[in-house]
C-alpha cells in the first residue's frame, strides 16, 4: 500500500494531468500527496561579451515559481482529501534533486506525465521521466497528458490493469506495485506472449522448412502448442494468487514475433486502463525490459503506464520450461525449437 505520493510538476498544465491520477490513487490508498517544482536557474546571455540582465531575472523567475506552486497546492488541497504538502526546489539537477526529494519524503510512488509544455519556459518533465525510469527505487506511475485543462475532481481509476509477464523472477516484481494501486474491484488480466516455433516465412512445400517434411512441421507444432500450454500453466498459478486476494483475474497467451506489438493490441482489444511492467531500468545493450519491450510500450500507449525497476540480485532470465516432446532436429538457421525460452510480456 502506498502511503505517500510524489508529483513532480513542471509549470505546465501539462504536467498537472497527473493530478486527478494522484488525488484518485491518495484517496484509495488514505496517501498524502508532495507537489515539487525543481527551480533551473535562467541562463546568462551575452551580446557582445557583456552579460545582459542579472539575478533579477532568476529571481522574478523564482518567485512566478514559488506563486504558482502555492496556487496549485491551494487548488489540490480544496479536493483532496489527505495531506498535501510541496516543495520548491533549487537549482541542481533535476533528476537528483527529485531522488533526494522522494528519499527524504519516505515517497513510495511517483506520479507523473510523461511530458510537459505551457507558459513557462525549460519543461523538463519528458526527459526526467526517462532518468527517473532507470533510477527511481520506487515505483512511477506514468500519465499520458492531453488537451484542456485538468479536472481535479475526476476519479481516473485503474479497474482493468494488464499485467505482461515473460516467465522469470524479475517480470513477476511488478505484480505488487500492481496490487497496491488497484481498487478492490479491480480485473487483472496476465498476459503471456510466446515467440513462434513455425518460422514466420513457411509456406509450406518448398519453402522455408518444407523440405524437411511433414514430420518435422509437426513437431514444430507440437513444440509450440506444448509451449502455449506451459505459458497458461504458468499464468495461471499467479492468477490463483490473486484471486486468493480478492481479485477477478483473467489470463491470456497469445504467439507473436513482437511481444510489444501484442502487448499493445491485447490493450486495444480489451477494456484496459493501466499497463503494469517491470523494467531492468538500465541502459545501453544491458537494458533488459526497458530497451527492447517497456520503451515502446511507454512511447506508443495512450494509457498510463506504472513501471517499476526491479531490485539488483533478482533473476533476469525466463524460467525455461522444457517440451515434454521429442527434441527436433535442428534446422539451419533456426534455433533447437526445445531450447527456446518462454519469451512474452518483456524480453
């Protein structure tokens, strides 16, 4: 259960659409809510090797800060039904000085949009969201923003969540920050996405694998229909424990050779209103989750996304779970189908 909520804002009314978000989620949990502005000092300019202005600019940009922060606490505070608090922050980066912020504030949840624009200059809210992805400790709950102004008063509450998972320890870590943000009515759907066995160019005949025979296609078959199996086995050992929860629970394996494309189509076909995934949080070729599937899903959906950035010493790697069939011959090209992973969600 999250009992205290951190909401960076920008200045922009775009980033103030995570605040119905935040309020709905203060209220289910009985959390308070921390507002932080992080201020970023006003660049010098020069013309002709003399620095025009002085710290009046920053200064008169400091306090349009510190106005609007206390008018928007104003705003939240006459709907909220928990502790508002905020903070003003100086100078800095932003990013460290938004990790220090939740530290010191015990925050176990960031609420955020994923970009912000408005009157202010210097919106950072897009870029931090991506640090702060591969740094926070603590969960983030990210808010696509739209059009017009935010209504504070607005319940946006997240009664169909979808949960993907690939079958290893890691992927499993988000089912709790999964819990603690749903309400008790809430319909969790697990979903697990298989590669396929069968190359994707066969054709049949002579193509691809064809000349190998009729046997072999059928033990790719077999190899990939024992493996849809497996994934629902697997999906459904931790439905039984959420439903053991209180929770309605459905699970779903679908085969695709781009587990995001599916992700997001499962999302467009079935009522959904937040995406769950757990991310390594790292970058470059280590990135796990978020360089390959949870990047594209956060850049792609229209839904708020909450990720979350597994501790270090959790397993990475899928469980494989072995077909019970005879092993295939390998085929040139192709990867022994027995010794694929279980694949999906993320990878």
């Amino acid at each position: 259960m999250f009992r205290t909520l951190l909401v960076p804002l920008d200045g922009s009314r775009f980033g103030e659409h995570a605040l119905p978000r935040a309020l709905t989620l203060a209220r289910q949990c009985g959390a308070a809510l921390h507002l932080v502005h992080v201020h970023v000092p006003a660049a010098p300019m020069y013309m002709g090797g003399e620095m025009l202005g002085d710290l009046s600019v920053d200064m008169t940009l400091r306090k349009r800060e510190k106005k609007y922060l206390e008018e928007l606490v104003a705003r939240v505070r006459a709907v909220a039904d928990a502790p508002v608090t905020a903070s003003l922050m100086d100078g800095g980066s932003i990013i460290d000085g938004l990790l220090k912020e939740a530290k010191d504030h015990q925050a176990d949840l960031i609420v955020m949009t994923t970009h912000g624009r408005g009157a202010f200059s210097r919106f950072w809210l897009g870029s931090v969201a991506d640090q702060l992805v591969r740094q926070s400790p603590v969960p983030l709950l990210l808010v696509r923003p739209h059009e017009g102004e935010p209504i504070l008063t607005v319940e946006e509450t997240a009664r169909h969540i979808l949960v993907p998972l690939d079958g290893s320890p890691l992927a499993e870590q988000i089912l709790e920050p999964a819990v603690a943000v749903a309400p008790p009515d809430a319909e969790f759907a697990l979903l697990r996405v298989t590669e396929p066995t069968i190359p994707v160019d066969y054709v049949g005949g002579e193509g691809y694998i064809g000349s190998f025979g009729q046997s072999l296609l059928e033990r790719l078959e077999g190899l990939e229909k024992q493996e849809r199996a497996d994934a629902a086995a697997y999906l459904e050992r931790h439905a039984e424990q959420l439903r053991s929860r209180g929770f309605r629970v459905q699970t779903r394996v679908v085969t695709h050779a781009q587990p995001s494309v599916a992700i997001l189509d499962d999302a467009r076909n079935h009522p959904t209103d937040l995406i769950a995934l757990e991310t390594h949080g790292r970058s470059g070729l280590a990135r796990l989750f978020l360089g390959s599937v949870a990047d594209k899903i956060v850049r792609s959906a229209a839904l708020p996304i909450l990720l979350h950035r597994a501790p270090a010493g959790v397993k990475t790697e899928p469980v494989v779970e072995m077909a019970k069939s005879a092993p295939a011959p390998e085929v040139p090209g192709c990867i022994p189908a027995q010794a694929t992973p279980l694949t999906g969600g993320v990878s």
